[in-house]
C-alpha cells in the first residue's frame, strides 16, 4: 500500500511533535490547515510541507488526504469532526475528543456512517509500557486489582486569558489534565466506573481550577483522583493488588514502572518504550488500524470504547457541579 497521507488542522505544540514523528520516519506531513493562514505557511516551511490551504476547511475535501489530526482547542472538535468525518477522512483527534459525551456520540454515528475511523489521541492507549503491565496484570502474579490513586496538578499563573482557565476555549482541569487520570484508570479497570463522586474549587472565570473524584466499578475496583492548574503535583499512579502494587511516575508518557510485591518486598522495574517516542506510537497505531479494516484490530489498537467510558464520566462529573461551557448553554 502506498503511504498514508496525514494532514495536520492546527500548529501548535502537538502538531510540531507529530511532524517531528514522522520525519524520523523520513516522511513529511502532507499538507498543513490552520486558522491563521500566515502560520500554516510558517510551520509548512518549517517541516517541508508542500500543501498549505488557503482556507481551513479545504482539507476536508481534498482527496488526497488520508488520516486527520485534529489538534485545536477541544471546543472547536466537534465543528471540525463533523466536516472531516462527513467527507470519508480518517481522524485522530487531540484529547479531549470532544466537550461532552452527547458531542462524541454524534461523531462515532458520523464515522460508522462513512466507514473511516475516530480516534482520540490518548498517549495512555498507544505507550508501550501500559501494555507490557497489562500483559503482566493478565497472568495473574499480581491478583485481582483493588485500588489505584492517581495525581495529576501543575502550576498555571493566573492569566485568566490563558487557555487552561479560559471558559470560551474550555478551559479547565477536568479535560486538560483530568482526560489522562480517567484514562489511565479506565485502562486498568476490567470494567468503566458506574458510581462517581465528585468536589470542585473554581478558578476566578468559573472553570474546575481543582478536583477530586472518587470511582468504583461493578467488580469493587475502586479509584481517587487529585486535579490541579495551580498547584505542582507528581504525575503518579499507584495501582494496587492483592500481591503487589505498581507505580508509574511521569504518565502519561511514562517508559518505566516498579512492582513492588508486598509478600517479600522485593521490587522489579519494568521498561518499555522511550517518552520521546510518543507521537509515533500513536501515529503506527492508527495506521495499522487504518490498513487492517477489522473492527476487532481497530478497537484493541484505539480504544475509542474507552474514551467513551471516560467522556460519560467527566460529563456526569459537570452535570453533577452544573458547570457548563458556553457551547452546552
């Protein structure tokens, strides 16, 4: 098959990495659409990218484009979701996927429709280290899982027109950095979380500056999570079983963990992956999904189920405090 072409709809931090990742692949993006024009020309000339649209939604139509990354302010997802899915384009779409799960909804309906595949770009589904601990988990050493604890907080300064508390580009901890705790819960759970409960402190303009959640499933697995934009905490999961307990440091890119087995103590580092390697994890991922056409292959490669599972509970999480973007008012 030939190569895929991949177009970027945005230039920010994620589209740099996702060119950089397929250059070391000796590949270029194929065409690049964005909102402003002058820097789309920029970051083509930056890359070598030899199409640039004179108008954002040309890349919907352009029949040359194969797969979709959709990097913008997770507000506009949906607009641009309906255009690319509509016109028969595959897309792998910046977290969160969408604002709400009424939103993901429709976009799934539009991608069964046209018979192309969505998917969020969770680093979580594609970092190899998740997937040698899940092998691991599966053979039973460590027993079933009980408990997992997860942080997640950095330090914003409060400009209130900054995008992670800026409500008119949905702002907020819950999809910024909440996605990833979710996420990475979800990918440990044998089942999504059915009771979900919840605190909130806002930000002056009325987003989730902070959060913290509790979870449980059917099976009794249970989950809390800390969330914070104003205050650093460590990118730690503890994932606990009866044997043992697993701890990850720097998720979501995370490349190493260590079990500790509680019966004599002793430790085993687990490694796989490089943190570095992120977006062509991700970028092979789709590919093979892309190229395989068996929804069996598509779903154990993109875990769009899950990102269902975990956009229900950060829905229900805002329903319950009532907080609303202006989109959903």
């Amino acid at each position: 098959m030939k190569p895929l072409n991949w177009a970027t709809l945005g230039c920010g931090v994620i589209a740099n990495e996702l060119a950089t990742a397929l250059a070391r692949q000796n590949r270029h993006l194929y065409s690049v659409a964005n909102r402003t024009h002058e820097k789309a020309v920029a970051f083509a000339e930056k890359y070598q990218i030899a199409k640039v649209y004179d108008h954002l939604e040309d890349v919907f139509t352009d029949p040359d484009v194969d797969i979709i990354y959709i990097s913008t302010p997770h507000n506009t997802h949906i607009q641009y979701l309906r255009q690319a899915l509509a016109n028969g384009k595959h897309v792998l779409c910046e977290k969160s996927i969408t604002l709400n799960s009424n939103e993901l909804d429709e976009a799934i309906a539009l991608a069964e429709k046209n018979h192309v595949i969505l998917a969020e770009a969770m680093t979580i589904f594609h970092m190899p280290i998740y997937r040698k601990l899940a092998e691991i988990i599966s053979s039973g050493t460590l027993g079933p899982l009980r408990l997992i604890q997860v942080n997640f907080g950095s330090y914003k300064e409060y400009d209130m027109n900054n995008r992670f508390f800026n409500r008119n580009l949905a702002g907020g901890a819950m999809l910024d950095i909440g996605v990833y705790a979710l996420s990475l819960i979800r990918w440990f759970f044998a089942e999504t979380a059915n009771q979900v409960l919840s605190q909130v402190k806002y930000a002056p303009t009325g987003v989730d500056e902070q959060a913290g959640i509790l979870l449980m499933n059917p099976a009794g697995e249970m989950a809390t999570v800390t969330l914070s934009l104003h205050a650093k905490q460590p990118k730690r999961a503890t994932i606990a079983f009866d044997k043992g307990y697993i701890e990850i440091f720097e998720y979501p890119r995370a490349m190493e963990a260590t079990i500790t087995y509680t019966g004599d103590g002793h430790k085993e580092t687990i490694s796989a992956g490089e943190t570095a390697d992120a977006l062509s994890y991700e970028v092979a991922d789709m590919e093979a999904a892309v190229c395989s056409g068996d929804l069996s292959t598509i779903e154990s490669l993109m875990h769009l189920n899950y990102s269902q599972d975990v956009m229900h509970i950060m829905t229900e999480i805002r329903n319950n405090w009532g907080m609303k973007y202006p989109e959903e008012e």
